[in-house]
C-alpha cells in the first residue's frame, strides 16, 4: 500500500436547470477538467434568477447537477467561466475543499 | 470578471427515509434556507433508529438527500429543528465548508 | 437541544463504473463503516482506467456513487482496500471533511 498520501483539491457543484447542462460542460471541457459526473433527475426550490431586479422563486423545477474535482488553479478559470451564466440564470455553485490519492488523474493536460 | 472571491458558507446534507422529506423541507422553510436541492431514487445502508435501546440496521432502503447551502447562522437553527427527528429516525446529516460567489443569494430573507 | 455540538467526520466518495459497485460496498462491509448511500444512474466523463500504460477515456458511461462518512481512523483502511481497484479501473475517490451531530451513529463496532 505505497502511498496513502492525499493531494488537495478543489470540488466544484453547479446546479442548473437541465436544458443548460451542456453550457457548463463545455466550459469544464474547454478548461481541461478531466472529468465530471451528471446528477439528473433531482429537484429543487431556489432561485430563479433576477428578472427587472426582483428575485424570482420557483417552487420545484427540474435540475441537474454537474460535480467536478480540479487542483486550485483550474478553479478560477472554471469561476470565470460560469459567473456570467450563473448572474443571468438560476443555479448555484458550490466550492469544497477535496482532496485525492492521485492527482494527476485530475489534470489532464492530454484529456 | 469583477470579483471572483469566494464566501465561506455550511453546505448540510441531510439523508432520510423518503416518507420523511417534508419534515426537513418545512424546517429549511421555516429557517428561509434560500434552496435547497432534492436527490431521489438513491438507496442504502445504515441505522435504522433506536428501538429498547438496540441499534437496528436495515440492509436497504429508498432514500432522499437534501442538500442545502446556508450562511453559517442558519447551522444552528437547522440542527436544533432536525436533532430532535434525526433521534427519532433513521437518517443522517451531515456539515461541510463550502464557499460560493454570491452570497447574497444564499442569504434570501426575502424569500 | 442539549448540545449541538459537530464532530469531526471524513465523508468520502466514491465514483465508479455500476458493475462494480459490490466490490466498493464489500471493502465498506469489512472495516465496518456504519452506512453508505449509492448514487444510481449518474453518468459522466473521466478516465477509463490504464491500458498499456495509455490514459483510457470514454465520452460518458453509466456510473454510481457511493457516499460514506466515517471517523477519521477509518479513511486509512478504506484507502488501503481500495486503492488497488482505482489503479486498474475507472472512477475516482475524494475525501473531504465533513462533521455531524451524532459520531457514535458513524462509529458502528457492532455493525
């Protein structure tokens, strides 16, 4: 058992509206996250954005969730990348300390 | 990109017994958590509650997940309004640092 | 409300292909985490494991994810059981730390 060693990193959780999935994905593409997974199917109470600068809730509507685990410097680029997004429509996003047992599946550079 | 700097906040998880999911949303309601976001269909294994004293397990059973993201003084009166079930039934909850961009929406006194 | 006081925890998670979700629960089983909670029908993109020393990826397969928090005297062994199987196959492990009222529901000796 080598190494029990662990590496810290970075958890990201976006929650969104399942018909925007495919703008967070592409952001977690275009910045070389090696991966992610998809939570479909859950539901939520939340915000719905603003709209003439009032906040509109919605009671339940359907959400997806998109989890990714990056090392710290992948973390501004993908805050980048969504922060305009994430002003215009509903979805959350989460930001955790994480930490792994091999890092370099987590910055794939060749992905 | 004005500000990409992070607000720490308490993500709690919460897993119970699906019959079970209105108690802990009244609570999330009752507090003004701003969302809160539902996983179902999951399943598992874990205690089952007390019962004379005995630990009872059960193998399997269908499961929900809150999750929720709340400034941190919201944790308390989260944990006062669950405990009191949580002893009661089977499930668990569980705190995690978070941090998010907009913490103004996690703070949703309007809501 | 006696105490609410948190404990320190390490919540763990595990993504791996569905097929091999009872080797993850078995490693689980044995060093007696007190319960688990499975993610079903998640999908994703990562790695795909190492074949002939080249980095396998696959556009999306259907995962699972297992959730467990366990006292911190327990994350070494559940590394140990299952840091073999990573290094042969798909998925990916975090570690994070999380807290939660009641350690001894996590600490169960006589599961």
């Amino acid at each position: 058992m080598s190494d029990m060693k662990l590496h810290p990193m970075k958890e990201v959780k976006i929650i969104i509206e399942g018909e925007h999935i495919h703008f967070v994905t592409d952001v977690l593409d275009r910045i070389k996250a090696s991966g992610y997974t998809v939570f479909s199917n859950i539901s939520g109470k939340g915000h719905h954005g603003y709209h003439e600068g009032h906040l509109m809730f919605n009671d339940t509507s359907s959400l997806q969730m998109i989890l990714t685990v990056v090392p710290e410097e992948k973390l501004d680029p993908i805050l980048s990348g969504l922060k305009p997004f994430l002003e215009r429509h509903s979805g959350s996003l989460f930001v955790l300390d994480a930490s792994v047992l091999r890092p370099d599946r987590f910055d794939s550079k060749e992905a």
